[in-house]
C-alpha cells in the first residue's frame, strides 16, 4: 500500500474551490444548496505521519482516531480556525461523519464538525453524505421504518442511491445521488416563495425540477398530514447528481413531525411516469404531463388527467 495513494493536489480538487466545475464536493454543496453553501474557505494541508501504529489505532473508536489526527496537528489547526475537521486516512479503517465533537487545542475546547474518511470514502457518493452528517443530516429513510431506504437521496447512498460512476477528470469515482426535497428545506436552502403550500386537494399544479431553480415555479408541493405532519412532492430529472437514477419522476415524502423523512410509499420506490396515481396514506396523486423541467400533479381531485 503505497504511503500517500493520492497526492494532496488531488484533494484539493475533490474538496475546495479549486475543483470548481470538476464534479467534486465544492460543485456537489453549491448546486445542492443553491449557491447557500460553499467550501470557499476549505483548505487541503498534506499527508502527516502519525506516531501510532496501525495496530494501535484499529483499538481504538472512531472518534479517538480522529482526535488523534487533529492534536497531531494542532497547532496549524489552532492558526487556520476551522468550523469542521475532515481527516484522510491512506487505509481502510473507517468512515463517518459527526456534526458537533469536542476537541481541545492549544488549551481550548470547542465542537467541531468531524468527518473521517478512509481509502473507501474517497469519492463524492460516500463523502457528500459524511459531510451531510457534519452538517447535521441523519441517514434518510423509507417507509415505514427502513433506514438507507430513499433510493432517491444522497443520505442513502451506496446502499440504496442511485449513483454511478461517470469518466471525468480528475477520476474521483462514485457520484449521486443528489438530496431530497425536504432536507434542502429543513436546511433553508428552498425559500418559501419556491414552496407551493397546497390544502387537502389541488391541482393541476406545476412542480418545477428540483435541481432546475432557473425555471420559475415551485421547487416542492407541500400538503399537511395529520398530527403536524405533511407531504412533499418533488420533481427529479435523470441528469447532473441525478444521472444514475433510471428516469426522469416524481418522488413523494413524508416528512414526521420530529423532522424524518419517509421514502413513500416504501423503499426503493417506483419511477412515477405521466398518466399514473397512486395511493400514499390519505392522498390520491395523480401523475399528468411530464414536460422537460416541469410536471403537473393533482392531488385528492376527480380524475384530471384531460385538464393538464
């Protein structure tokens, strides 16, 4: 195993603003986020060698070994004051993501978000989704209880998601697929005006492509539930973070009071194509056109299928 297997430019490709434009996590956070988050401030520092030995380290948990990395390098650290930590480790060992972990340096402690990947989580599919944990996201679900369920999220990925691996350059590997609707608004990034608040029934009503915020109209349909829940409808095209998945569709959510997410009506579920319904809970959806960036939904109406 070679000591360092990548060069720390290589990094600074896949994870700052120096690969702007090369489909790595720089390009992954700012289209997802709509331009609300960026890694402007990222910074790669090298390969150091740590005074443990494999051995020693495998002993300990996944947390220990990541404190280990970043006292060894405290000093620099305590200089460039970051808001997360992301240690690379040249072998399989673990990977994970944690959003708030204590670490004191220089006499100071303070929480960190703490990512670790090893040699395995190299590449945008399971690094995006370790960040998310840094950034507080949990794993996503589908109904009614399957954790790594939603197919369709980048909080299930490798497990469930619907990624590839696309020949770019630099090579990083495994990419998509994108996030879900109601993670992009429980972290601010769709605004209300892009959210069309719809009462038990309506229809026909656009919803725009979800990674398409250029085209005007809403980026969601929310619909209340009951016990302070609601439903989402979101609109995903086979293209961009979402090139893996099988076609263009609709993709339904419930989203729980405390916050949680369900994959509806289950995992793995369907492709929705125009001229289809179906049944989630209470809500009758029915699929009408699907237009480039667009596609009409009624919901809880009469069949409409000749109005849209």
């Amino acid at each position: 195993m070679p000591d360092e297997p990548r060069s720390p430019e290589y990094f600074k490709q896949l994870f700052t603003s120096a690969g702007k434009g090369k489909g790595g996590l720089y390009d992954f956070w700012v289209q997802q986020s709509y331009g609300k988050l960026n890694l402007d401030l990222s910074t790669v520092q090298g390969w150091y060698t740590l005074p443990y030995t494999r051995a020693q380290e495998q002993q300990k948990d996944r947390l220990t070994k990541w404190t280990d990395c970043a006292k060894n390098f405290q000093k620099k650290l305590w200089q460039l004051n970051p808001n997360g930590i992301i240690v690379i480790w040249n072998d399989v060992f673990d990977t994970y993501g944690a959003s708030s972990y204590p670490l004191t340096l220089n006499g100071t402690q303070r929480n960190y978000m703490a990512v670790s990947l090893d040699r395995e989580g190299w590449h945008p599919a399971i690094a995006a989704q370790e960040m998310g944990h840094g950034y507080g996201l949990g794993h996503s679900f589908a109904y009614p209880d399957m954790e790594y369920g939603d197919s369709w999220d980048s909080m299930s990925s490798w497990t469930s998601g619907w990624f590839f691996n696309p020949p770019d350059d630099p090579d990083f590997g495994i990419k998509g697929p994108g996030l879900i609707a109601p993670t992009r608004m429980w972290m601010g990034w769709i605004t209300q005006d892009r959210i069309r608040e719809c009462s038990t029934a309506c229809g026909p009503a656009q919803v725009v492509g979800l990674d398409h915020p250029e085209v005007g109209g809403p980026l969601v349909i929310k619909i209340p539930g009951d016990g302070g829940a609601f439903y989402t409808i979101e609109y995903r095209t086979k293209e961009g973070w979402d090139q893996g998945m099988p076609g263009n569709s609709v993709v339904v959510h419930k989203v729980e009071p405390s916050g949680r997410s369900l994959l509806m009506p289950g995992w793995n579920a369907a492709l929705w194509r125009a001229g289809e319904s179906f049944q989630v809970d209470q809500l009758h959806i029915e699929l009408g056109r699907l237009d480039g960036n667009s596609a009409w939904v009624c919901v809880n109406l009469p069949p409409c299928t000749g109005t849209f």
